[in-house]
C-alpha cells in the first residue's frame, strides 16, 4: 500500500519512510506542493501525509486544490503548527486528520491505519478469492486459513489482484504500487514477482492461478485443475 509524502524536512522524511515500511507501507516523497500535484495527478495513492510549512506554496492551498477537483484522497496534515485555530483550518480545508509535530511514529502509523479503515478506503477487510485471503491490516496471507509467510511484495502483488476481483489488473498500476515515483522498473520487474508469487501459491495449495493476459496485464482466476 503507496502513500505521499509530501514533506521537506529530508531527515524527517528518512525517519517517515522507515519506520512506515516497517508497517506494511511503501512510500514516495516529495518536497514542494508543486511535485505533490503532479505526483497526486500521476498516481492513486492510498492516503497522503502532508507538512503545511512548504517552500513553494502553503499545504492547505495544495489541500483545498485536491479537495477542489473532487479528489477524497485521505489527508493526514503532519505539522508543527499545534493552535486550536490552525487544527481548525487543516480540517475544514479537507483533512481528514491532523497531527502535530514531534510525534510518535507508532501514533502516526495508528491514525493511517484509522483513516484506512473508513468505508471506502483501503483498510480493515479481509481480501478472498478462492482459498486466499489477505488480511489488509495485518499484512498477512492465507491459504485455506493457515498463515502463509510472503515477502512484502508478492504480498502487494497478490492484494492489487485480490482487489480487482477476478478482473485484469493493467501492468502499470503493478509498477506504480510497487515501485512509485522511484523509476527503478527494470523490463521485466513485475513479471519477476509475478512469477515468484505463483509458484509461492502453488507450493501453499492455493486454488488460485495468476494468468497473464498478454499486453494488458494479470488476473486472479480460479485453478480448474485443482
């Protein structure tokens, strides 16, 4: 699961980073609401985490564009500006939440999470198809109700499937949740974790194939042989 950071403070964003990967989390940063916008028009990320003290342009002009054109988004504002009036404004400029710096990163990995799992959002259900299941909070993956160990992203791989529900997932939404802004996509990168997470699920009994539709992308279906 990809979110924006939109921050510029770089040894913040070092600290952010980590510690949000630790939690099942991959991110992108940028440092000016200029590369936000075209970062958030590039991309569907599943939450931002945006600083209000940025140098080119005020977070809460970048948050009242976002909200403007219809984007919803969650916003978590992550500032040092902490008077009840400033708080005030984040959230009727389209915050969703607001947290004040310093910070504990446990607390701001919390109130993702929170944001995540309000309806319509990208948390607090468990994916199935077939005899899979993943646990979109926990990071884990089932087979037939056993917890199965898979690498951080063969289990990303498998949830994009698992949310398209049988339907063909295009191979550019695999390189951007899996890779971001970053640009480190080899050739054949996707279809090197594609293929480690088949044979993952065949070695774990699962009933499930994932089939490559040529040109457009990948599917989930359910294994006849089986």
């Amino acid at each position: 699961m990809r979110v924006l950071l939109v921050e510029d403070n770089a040894e913040l964003v070092a600290l952010l980073v980590k510690g949000l990967a630790r939690n099942g989390f991959s991110a992108d940063s940028v440092d000016t609401a200029g590369d936000a916008a075209h970062a958030l028009a590039a991309m569907r990320y599943a939450a931002v985490v945006l600083d209000l003290g940025l140098p080119d342009e005020d977070g809460l002009s970048l948050l009242r564009g976002l909200r403007s054109r219809g984007d919803s988004t969650p916003v978590l504002v992550l500032t040092a500006r902490d008077g009840v009036s400033d708080r005030v404004n984040g959230l009727r400029a389209g915050a969703d939440d607001y947290l004040v710096k310093p910070f504990a990163m446990e607390e701001l990995v919390a109130r993702l999470q929170a944001l995540l799992r309000r309806p319509g959002n990208m948390l607090g259900r468990r994916l199935t198809f077939g005899n899979v299941s993943l646990d979109t909070e926990g990071r884990q993956v089932l087979v037939d109700g056993v917890v199965r160990s898979f690498p951080a992203r063969e289990t990303a791989v498998l949830e994009i499937l698992l949310r398209r529900g049988g339907n063909v997932a295009p191979k550019r939404l695999f390189e951007d949740q899996l890779f971001g802004l970053s640009g480190d996509v080899g050739s054949n990168a996707v279809e090197v974790y594609v293929h480690r997470l088949r044979k993952m699920l065949a070695d774990c009994g699962a009933t499930v194939r994932v089939h490559t539709v040529r040109g457009v992308g990948y599917l989930l279906a359910e294994d006849k042989a089986g």
